[in-house]
C-alpha cells in the first residue's frame, strides 16, 4: 500500500497510480479540469484501486446531473468489487457515495464527518461535505466543521490555501466577515490561483457593498484561473453583480456574453447545462430584466437546456432557474411538465425529494405566475416558505434572486405588507441598507417608513 500526499494510507501497490490520485485530488481542491484526466491515469495504472473508484463516483455526482448517475453507480459498484484490502478509512468512504447515490444526503455528512473527525487531513471528505453543506443550505454546519479540523493544519500540508478559502467562505456566510477577508486573502497568497479564496472573499465584498474593490480584486485575479472549470464563470458572474450595483448594465451584459455564458468557450460546450452555469445566467438576466434592460435572444438556449433536463430535480436550487428559463420563453406547457415533474420527485424519499416537494416546487410555481403576471399567486405561493428558501442552499448573493422575485411581485401587487416584509428581511440579513442596493432601492423609496 501507498500513502497519499497527507500520509493517508490507499489501498494501492502502484506507485503510478498513489501519485495520479494525489494530483486528481489537487486539481479537485483547485476547480482545475484536469482532475478527471488524472483520476483516470490512476485507474489505468491500477483498475482494482478501490478509492480511485469511489473518488470518481464523487467525480460523477459533484455534476448534480441525472445523466451522471449511471456512471456513479457503476463507481461504486468498482469499488465494492474491490474493497476486500481498503482501510477502514476508505470503506466509510464507498458507505458515503452509497449514500449520497440513495439520495440519504444526512447520513451522507455524518459519515464525511466521522471520516475527518479521525483523519482531519482528509482533503476529500473535509472538502465534499463543505460542498454539500452549503447546497443543503446550511453555513452553522460549514463553520463548525472547518473550525474542528482547522487547528489540525498548518501551512506546512497540501491543501492548506483550500482550507483557508473554506474558512473563509464559512465564516462570509454566518456574517464574520473579518474573520472570513483575513483567511481568504491569506489563501490567496499561498496561491493566486485559488479559486475558492478569489470566491470567497469577492462574496465579502459583495455583502459589504465594497463594489470597485470587488471589481478590482477579480479583474487582478483573473490571469491566474488558466485551466480552471467552471467556477471562473461564477466568478465572472460576482464581478458582473458588482457591475450590476453600480447600474452598469452594458457591463453586465458583456460579461455575460463574453464571461459566464460565453457559449462558444470549450467550457461551456463540454457542459452546456452545467448547474452553477445556468444559475448564474438565469438569475442574472432576471435582475437585468427587472431594471428595463432588453436581454434580446438569450433566454432560448436556457430554455431549450430547461426542456431537456425535465425531471432531473438533483440541483433543488438550479429548478428554480430552469423555471425561469421556461417561463420567459413563453414554454407554458413545458413549464407545467417540469412542475409535475417535480410533484412527482418530491413525494420520493431522501433529503433533495423533501427539500423539491416543500420548497423548490411552491417557489417554481411562484415564478411562473410572476412571469404570467399573476403577482399576487406569486406572493401566495412564496409566503409559507420564505423563511425556509435558505435550505435549497446557495449564498446569499445567490438567495437574492428570489427574494428580488418576492419583492418585484409585492411591489406589482402594490401589497405594502408584502414589501415591508421583504425589506426588513434583507435588512436584518444583508449589512447594506435596502435603499443601497439596486434591486431594492425603489422598494426601499416607497415602502420603508
């Protein structure tokens, strides 16, 4: 057996295959495109390496793709054939890909948490349940997480930028914003081309409203993304929220077309319904929108991407966008499928079934009706769930978009309850003032008194 790059033992005689998991795993933590291709060096050197099964398992789901389901079952089914010499560390790993194939994404984090409560330089699991906590709407868990394993690191260990950025990201979103700026721009001079740390700090910026400097810390950070995935379009997605604030629309757009949705980038073409990709377009050609400005065509290829993916409810946060895609192409009747879709997906067993049936399927409804022009369904659909949107995961930054759907239809219904509710919602959750903030500023004018 070898050991990888933090002294962990893996179920491998191949010293080819040990060091092209160490670079799959690195390339993962750095949102770098290679991961998959270095994965697969490690399973050609070595096919009964039980680990490497499970990570590209991992590989397969991190795509919250029904497509890709297939492939991670299979994953798994490697990795059981072979699990006959794995370490008690790696077989709890095959348990949690188990598990998070079975939808059971709680029993899924219970068991990334054991993992690295005994081995707190697991990069893999420390990292993946990060990753799923924040989908699952939940920072108080991100944070706790990070602060037990973060006294076991040291600037000495691969990985430590990562765990910086994810310190960061953790505390941005709890609202210890100094905390988080110190750890992500420590992370950012440990390595430039640290995404996550670029990320997380921009996310500080954002809820701060230091907007030039959000536009200046990214525009910096830019020339070291080359060969990153598509989490440098998200990034081109805040830097165009700066803009967005600022009411710098011709910005905004050309970062789109130019930045996050750049559809002839390779990027773009190897995953064209890539679920952070859609998010970030949907949700900005919406506030774009809501401030007059004529979006053209760009809301077809979304909605052709919306059609084809009716039924895949494993992103609850994504079918919200998808909807939005749907509706502002005037596709009623597929608008409807995928409601019916989701009905059916949320009477399922699991965590995501629960979190599409209670939350994502009212707030889908809700932004139909509001494209409709049905402002008052809308606000019906969206009041019992307001308080529990958060569990569909996303940021804050990420979130405003359906509280801007809320508030856009309180202001249309001329509800004042409605807006008031809203603002003082925001204003208890974002340190930027309503009146400060473009998609709230007219509501702000009117109503906050």
């Amino acid at each position: 057996m070898h050991n990888d790059l933090h002294g962990l033992s893996l179920s491998t005689d191949s010293t080819e295959a040990a060091d092209a998991f160490d670079r799959a795993t690195m390339a993962y933590l750095k949102y770098r495109t290679d991961a998959g291709r270095h994965l697969g060096a490690a399973l050609r050197a070595d096919p009964d390496f039980a680990f490497g099964h499970v990570l590209r398992g991992y590989f397969n789901l991190l795509a919250y793709n029904q497509a890709n389901m297939q492939g991670a079952s299979e994953a798994l089914v490697e990795a059981r054939k072979h699990a006959g010499r794995t370490t008690t560390r790696e077989a709890a790993h095959i348990e949690a890909l188990a598990k998070w194939i079975d939808g059971d994404l709680d029993r899924t984090l219970d068991i990334w948490e054991g993992i690295f409560a005994e081995h707190p330089h697991d990069v893999l699991a420390f990292r993946l349940h990060h990753f799923n906590a924040f989908w699952l709407g939940r920072p108080d868990t991100m944070q706790a997480e990070i602060e037990k394993v973060f006294p076991h690191w040291s600037s000495e260990l691969p990985g430590w930028g990562m765990m910086l950025a994810c310190r960061c990201f953790a505390h941005e979103e709890v609202g210890n914003y100094t905390l988080a700026e110190g750890a992500g721009r420590m992370a950012i001079e440990v390595d430039p081309g640290d995404l996550w740390g670029a990320h997380a700090v921009a996310h500080v910026l954002e809820m701060q409203g230091r907007r030039s400097e959000g536009i200046d810390w990214l525009k910096r950070l830019e020339p070291n993304w080359e060969g990153a995935n598509n989490l440098k379009h998200h990034l081109f997605w805040h830097r165009a929220m700066f803009h967005i604030e600022r009411r710098d629309f011709d910005n905004v757009l050309a970062l789109y077309d130019r930045g996050f949705r750049d559809l002839k980038s390779p990027l773009t073409q190897a995953m064209p319904d890539m679920y952070i990709d859609v998010q970030n377009a949907a949700s900005m050609l919406f506030r774009l929108e809501r401030h007059g400005v004529d979006v053209g065509n760009r809301w077809v290829e979304l909605a052709d991407k919306a059609e084809a993916r009716i039924g895949d409810c494993l992103s609850a946060f994504t079918l919200p966008h998808w909807m939005m895609a749907l509706a502002a192409a005037g596709r009623t009747d597929a608008a409807n499928r995928m409601i019916e879709a989701m009905r059916a997906f949320g009477r399922g067993n699991g965590t995501v079934p629960r979190l599409v049936g209670r939350i994502a399927l009212p707030i889908c409804e809700a932004v139909l009706a509001h494209r409709q022009g049905k402002y008052e369904s809308t606000l019906k659909h969206m009041r019992p769930i307001l308080s529990d949107m958060y569990l569909l995961g996303g940021s804050h930054a990420q979130q405003d978009v359906l509280e801007q759907l809320f508030v856009d239809s309180a202001l249309k219904a001329e509800s004042a309850n409605d807006v008031r509710l809203m603002l003082e919602r925001v204003a208890g959750r974002h340190p930027v003032p309503p009146n400060r903030r473009v998609g709230y500023a007219a509501a702000a004018a009117r109503y906050a008194h």
